[in-house]
C-alpha cells in the first residue's frame, strides 16, 4: 500500500496550497491510501534537517513528494536579501562609485542566499531521500511545483538519478504512480532515463473537474495546518480555475497551467471557501492564473461571486490576478460586495501600441470604463498599477502616454489611492520574450536562467539600451529623493523630464506597416 509524504520545501510563508490539492485529490480517488503533509514553511531554518528527518522516520514513506514553489528572485520588490532591482540598477549604471560599490555589495548578497537556498532545496531533497530508502529501499522520489514546472530543464541535472521532475499540475501523475502505470504520457521525465521531451511545458495538463477539497481530511493528514489559521493576515488560497488563453510575451503562466479554461464548479468553490471560514478564515486569495480569463469568462465570475455573497460570507476579504478588461458593471458591484480589497492593474504599460505590440489583448480605453464602473460600484481601496518600462519599442513618446494614461487613473480613483507599481520585466523561460530575445541576440542559446551573474541579471532583468540607462538613471534617483514612495516619484520625474501625451493618443494605436518581431514569433 502507498504511503505518500508531501514535502513542501522551505517558502516564505504562504500557504501550501499545491500538496493540500494533490493530497485531497488522491484521498478521493484512493481513500485507503495514507498521506502527510509535511510543511517546512512552518519549520525554523536551523531545523529543517533534523524535522524532515524526524518525518520521515515516524511515516516511512513509499514515495517521497517534493513541492518547490518559488526560486526566482529577482523580484521587483524588496526580496529575502533587499531590493535586487535598486541593486542591479545601482551597480550598472550609478556614476557615483560609492553607490556602484554598495550595489556589488548587495548583489553579492542576493546572490549568496539564492545559491544558498537551492543548494539548501537540493541538499533536502537529496537527504530525504536517503533517509526513506532505509525504510523503503526503491522509495519513488518526485518533485514538481511552480518553481519546478519553470526550471524542470534547469533542475534535472541536481537531482538524485531516478528522481521524476514534474511539470504543471501533478494529480494525473500521482495518481498513476499509485496506480503503478506507464508515465510516459504524463508532463514529466525521469532523471538519468532520458531529456525531457523538446516543448514538454506546452503540452496540455490533463482535464480535471476539482471538487471542494476536503479540509477535514486534510487537518487530519497535516498536524501543522493550525499554523495558517491563527494568524488573520494570510489570504488562504482557493483555486477557481485553471488556464489562461492569453499569450503575454513575457508570461509563463499560460504555458505552466496550459490555454484551455477550465472552471471548478461554483458551488464547489463555495463549499471550500465555507469550510476555511468555518475555521476563521477571512481572507481568500483566488490562486487563478488569471481571475477573469476573457470576456466569455465574466458570467462564471458573477455566478461564483453571486454564490459567495448568497451564502452570508459577508465579511471576507478576497485578492486575485484580475484583467480590468474583463468586467462588467454588475461583475463590478459583485466584486465590491464580495470584499475585494486588492486590486492590481497589469497593463504594463499605458500606450495601446505597445499593449499590442506585447501581444496582451487589452483595450485599454475598456480598461478605464471598467475602472470608472468599479468607482461607481463603491470600490474605495488600493489599486496597485503594474508598469514595466522599456519592454518592447518603449520610446518616449510612450512614455508620455503611459503618464497621461496613468494620471487619468488617479482622477478616477484619486491620487492615493493608484499606487504605480513600477517593474522591470523578468525574463522567464517559455515565454515568447525568451524567443524574441534569442532571435535579438540578447540572450544566446542555452544560456542558463538560473544563473545569478550580475551580466545574466542584467539581461533577464528586462531593460535593454537604448532606453536602459536612462530608466536606470530615473529609478536611481527615485530612490534617492523617496524611497518610501518609488513608482509615484518615477512617475513625477519622468513626467518632468518628457512630459504628458494628450490621454487620445495613448487610447489610439494605429496599425504599424511593419508588425513588430515579437507579434510573429513562434507560441
Ligand atoms: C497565485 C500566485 C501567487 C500569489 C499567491 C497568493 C496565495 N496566498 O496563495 C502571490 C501574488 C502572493 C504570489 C507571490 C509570489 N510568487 Co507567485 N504565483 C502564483 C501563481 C499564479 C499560482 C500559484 C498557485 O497557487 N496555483 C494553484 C495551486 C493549486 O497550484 P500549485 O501550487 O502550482 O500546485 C500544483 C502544481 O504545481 C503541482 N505540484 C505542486 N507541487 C508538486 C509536487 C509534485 C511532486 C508534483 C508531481 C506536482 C506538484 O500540482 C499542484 C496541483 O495541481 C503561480 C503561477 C502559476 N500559474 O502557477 C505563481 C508562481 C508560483 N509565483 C512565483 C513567484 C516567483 C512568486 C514570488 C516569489 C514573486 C516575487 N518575486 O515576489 C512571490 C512570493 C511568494 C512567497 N513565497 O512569498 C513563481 C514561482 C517560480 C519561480 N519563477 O521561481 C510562479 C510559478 C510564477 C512565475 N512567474 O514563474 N504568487
Ligand atoms: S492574461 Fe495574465 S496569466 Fe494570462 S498570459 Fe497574460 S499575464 Fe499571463
């Protein structure tokens, strides 16, 4: 009989919402198999290796399953080891040598704890492994997760020989691996066997209706599940969906959780969420790749909120990956009424041209409509509005129109309440960035994007010359004048220094003759 123990590798605590579904999804289709789940997200760092021995020796697992979530940090925001963005910028382009130099510093340091903690992942890995074999002499490894399905080209070559790395979503292959059946169709490779099969991350993910997970089995296979209900500031996630049909040059998303749309039943969804809330729960973060995919998405949206507000969760508060594209006034009111108290704008940049040309499939002058609407409906909370500058043919009069697009959101929220979130792309493999950059020479053919050179940084960390040194330039003297306030004082400054476009001619964009590279790259 399989005994299967959930390992989900050190992360900053969020909650582990990966193992918590693979898990309940076995117990339902094998209810006589045994499971843990064991967090070391929970655990202390000087503990991890005695606690996931101690594990391992009370459950004495058959196989032994490794959840990675994250590796990438590279963030645009202050990280584990500060800020990689203001670091890179300083160490590339400050004048002043001082700043160069405390740049160096802090890259180096960023560097060190990124090595650290995958060799740290790895060195887990690898000692769980050794200490189930005692028990369990042929015990299966099998390691998947976020970071996994990004870097599973990248990973296999750490890992222990025989070990399965999987990519996307792990239910149809742990359930054969009960079930003892050929894997060879499932989204992984085997360590040692053979390379992962050439585009392995854009094959489909097997369809799968969820049902609501069952939290009772899970606090009863999960010793450490209280650890996420006592504190009230988690959003405790709930899956609503899957996919995305989008193509944004830069995402990966719509590669890892595959095209096609795949909606969990409502009242499901509602059920779930109803058992977190029965433990104290009252913040949800709905972990969809996207909440509201498309338009022909909106009517499941409303219907799931519908059910949420009718079932007298009142006082909830929920986040989510949001297209502002895709409301509608009574979607709007819905979101309102349900607590949706985070908002994020990703439109990455305010010029429809450059929107286009990044393949993202907005129309921005709906995206303001809908952001009036939401004004109406009642929404009075933060909107945080991502831009990425200089992604692709930035020039300065997109520049211009990002800030009166941008402005023309502070007039319908207000000033303080639109907090411009500046970031600088990262370059993830899979993505149709990754090709352009490649076909631009930028990057060359089986470059490592786990590697943390500050060159290799520079260069994933998306901010090419002609315009890169003069964004580098703005943010660093952001960051001198109002470090508390970065994106709104980016914003100032460069509206100084160029100016505001007409808010018409960001709405506009006219069809270039010549289609840029990236629209004809390969999916
Ligand atoms: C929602 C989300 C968030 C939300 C999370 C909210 C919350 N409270 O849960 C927020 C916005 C907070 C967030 C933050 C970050 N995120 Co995030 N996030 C996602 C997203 C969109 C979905 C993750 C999710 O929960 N999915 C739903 C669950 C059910 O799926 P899952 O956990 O992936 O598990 C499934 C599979 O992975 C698989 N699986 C999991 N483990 C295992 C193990 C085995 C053996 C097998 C076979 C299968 C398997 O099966 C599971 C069930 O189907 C993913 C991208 C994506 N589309 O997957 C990125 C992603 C996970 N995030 C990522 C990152 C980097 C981050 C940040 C570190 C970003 C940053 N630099 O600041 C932060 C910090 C997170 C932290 N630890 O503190 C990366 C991680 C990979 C990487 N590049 O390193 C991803 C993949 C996106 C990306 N750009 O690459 N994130
Ligand atoms: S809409 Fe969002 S999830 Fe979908 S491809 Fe674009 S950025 Fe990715």
């Amino acid at each position: 009989m399989a005994r299967i123990l959930y390992v989900r590798l050190p992360c900053n605590p969020i909650f582990p919402i990966g193992v918590v579904y693979l898990a309940d999804h076995i117990h339902k289709v094998f209810p006589e198999v045994e499971q843990r789940i064991f967090d070391l997200g929970t655990v202390p760092p000087l503990d991890f290796s005695a606690a996931l021995d101690r594990c391992v020796d009370e459950f004495q697992p058959t196989h032994l399953v490794f959840s990675w979530r994250d590796i990438q940090i590279y963030a645009p925001v202050g990280g584990r080891g500060g800020n990689p963005l203001q670091y890179t910028f300083e160490f590339f382009y400050s004048r002043n040598p001082l700043v160069k130099a405390r740049g160096a510093v802090g890259l180096t340091r960023i560097a060190q704890s990124y090595y650290g903690e995958l060799w740290r992942n790895l060195g887990l890995i690898k000692r769980g492994t050794r200490r189930a074999e005692r028990y369990t002499p042929n015990v299966q490894l099998v390691i998947g997760g976020g970071a996994v399905s990004v870097f599973y080209e990248q990973l296999g070559k750490s890992l222990p020989k025989g070990a399965i790395v999987s990519v996307g979503e792990g239910e149809a292959l742990l359930e054969k691996l009960v079930r003892g059946q050929d894997i060879s169709s499932e989204r992984c490779y085997v360590v040692g066997e053979r390379a992962p099969r050439q585009r392995l991350i854009h094959e489909q993910p097997a369809p799968l209706e969820k049902s609501a997970c069952n939290y009772d089995y899970i606090a009863s296979i999960w010793p450490e599940f209280e650890y996420y209900l006592q504190d009230q500031d988690f959003y405790i996630g709930v899956q609503t969906k899957r996919g995305c049909p989008h193509n944004c040059c830069y995402c990966v998303y719509t590669v890892v959780e595959g095209k096609q749309v795949r909606i969990n039943p409502a009242d499901e969804v509602v059920a779930e969420m109803r058992q977190l809330y029965d433990r104290g729960i009252r913040n949800f973060w709905f972990t969809d790749a996207q909440f509201i995919p498309a338009r022909r998405f909106i009517a499941d949206a409303e219907d799931l909120l519908q059910k949420v507000l009718d079932s007298g969760m009142t006082d909830i508060h929920w986040a989510a990956y949001i297209r502002a594209d895709n409301l509608s006034p009574r979607l709007a009111d819905l979101m309102v009424k349900t607590g949706m108290n985070y908002f994020e704008i990703g439109i990455t940049s305010g010029s429809q041209e450059l929107v286009r040309k990044m393949r993202m499939g907005y129309n921005l002058r709906t995206v303001l409509q809908n952001c009036r609407d939401l004004r109406a409906a009642g929404f009075n909370d933060l909107v945080s509005v991502n831009y990425s500058f200089n992604v692709i043919d930035e020039t300065f009069d997109t520049i211009r129109q990002t800030i009166a697009y941008h402005r023309e959101l502070e007039a319908i929220f207000g000033a303080d309440k639109v907090e411009p979130a500046i970031f600088f792309i990262g370059l993830q493999p899979h993505t149709h960035l990754e090709d352009y950059a490649l076909k631009q020479e930028i990057l060359k053919p089986g470059y490592d994007p786990m590697n943390v050179k500050p060159w290799t940084v520079q260069k994933l960390l998306w901010n090419p010359e002609p315009l890169g040194s003069f964004f580098g330039e703005v943010c660093l003297q952001a960051w001198q004048r109002n470090p508390n306030d970065f994106g709104r004082e980016v914003m100032n400054i460069l509206e100084q220094r160029l100016g505001r476009a007409d808010l018409e001619e960001a709405l506009t964009a006219p069809i270039a003759p010549q289609e840029s590279q990236l629209v004809g790259s390969k999916s």
